[in-house]
C-alpha cells in the first residue's frame, strides 16, 4: 500500500455509460496528478491539480473530466468513451507540484467496450 | 501495470548479478530525474532520484549515474534479485517548473533468472 488509493481497480464500460474514477490519498500531498499508461505509449500526463486547483491540463479530450473537491481527493469523469481510451489509469501525487518523487496508486485498468 | 505492446528493451540478468539500465532524456533544461520501478499490476513506485547538480548518487543497492553532457542516465542495481524483476522508467522534469510534470521513458522490462 503506497498511500494513494485508487478505486475500482478494473472497469469495463460501453462508449455511452458515465463512470468515475476516484482517487484518494491521505500523506499530506498537495499536488495530485492523473496519468494514463496505454499498450503502446509512455506513461502520459493528463491533469495537474495544485491545492485543488487545476494548473495543467495536457490537451486531454473533453470526455474525460477531472474533479479535485479537496487536496485529498482526485476524481476522473468518464463519459462517452472510445475503445482506444482503454489503458491504466493511474493517480499520483506529491508534495508539491514537481518536487521530490511522485507516490502512484496502483490504478484503475479500464475497457472500453 | 504492465507496459505490453510496447516492445520494451528487455535485460534478462542471473540473479547475483549486477545489472545496468540506461536512459537516454530529451530536454537540456531538466535538471531533476528519477527512476521508477513497476511491478506486473502495481503503480510505478519510487526508487532514487538525482539532480543536476551531482553526478551520481548511491541508495541501497541501486546507484543512479548522470552524464548531463550526453543527456544520459543509467541506474545501477548491486546483486540482483529475483524480486528486482519489473519495469524500469526514467524520468525528468524541471525541479519546481511551473509546469511542474515529469516525463516518462517508454522503460526496460528486467527479467531476473534464478
């Protein structure tokens, strides 16, 4: 257990459902990060939040919404997906916005089908 | 967790062995690294990290190497294990920049032989 948690672990939805990713981390980070880890690419930065404020967004679809309520919790929208979205989602976070290591969930692996 | 489909570098190692992972990074202005490792199913988890001001820097069993005039990184790991097996990333990014993210490596896939 690395201290952010990440839920569900797996998700399997159809291009028309709405579904959230959440995630959760109680190390006293104020930084918290949406990565996504696809077959065929690199690990991708989507979303930045500082203090729960978005600072980054990284030319991510309109489909995919991110929420920060507090600086303990993440979540990611999900809505009207495509196949090609399906990968490992993965949230991190950090004391600040890039300083020191990131801590990882272990993420959610979506299908979309 | 797992990177399949994308063809990573694979160094297969006997256990006991030491083994060596490079990193070749993209912007001259990063100035903080890391490596991550990556078990099947688990998230990338921290191992050591390093900046621009030194050269190399030594944790238990792993020492990172860094050669700013080639843009390379090299992460060393003393006497593996079988538990070393997982995907290696590296990472870099401008400490503090504003922009603040890291960018990953596509990484090794290291496979322990026993």
């Amino acid at each position: 257990e690395t201290g952010v948690t990440q839920t569900p672990r797996h998700l399997v939805m159809g291009m028309t459902n709405k579904k959230s990713l959440k995630c959760e981390q109680h190390l006293g980070h104020n930084a918290m990060y949406w990565y996504k880890q696809s077959a065929k690419k690199p690990l991708e930065l989507m979303f930045v939040y500082n203090f729960k404020e978005q600072t980054e967004n990284n030319s991510v679809p309109s489909r995919f919404s991110p929420e920060c309520p507090n600086s303990s919790h993440l979540f990611l929208h999900l809505h009207t997906l495509q196949p090609e979205d399906s990968a490992l989602y993965l949230c991190a976070s950090s004391q600040v916005v890039g300083a020191s290591g990131y801590t990882f969930g272990s993420g959610t692996r979506l299908t979309v089908v | 967790g797992e990177s399949v489909g994308l063809h990573l570098p694979t160094l297969s190692v006997q256990e006991g062995d030491n083994s060596i992972i490079n990193c070749a990074y993209s912007n001259s202005a990063s100035d903080y690294f890391i490596w991550y490792k990556q078990e099947s199913g688990k998230g990338p988890q921290f191992i050591i990290d390093i900046r621009s001001n030194m050269d190399k820097r030594q944790g238990q069993r792993v020492t990172v190497l860094l050669n700013k005039t080639v843009k390379h990184l090299s992460l060393q790991i003393a006497a593996t294990q079988p538990g070393d097996s997982a995907v290696y990333f590296c990472a870099e990014s401008v400490f503090g920049g504003s922009q603040g993210n890291l960018i990953f490596g596509k990484g090794t896939k290291l496979s322990v032989k026993p």
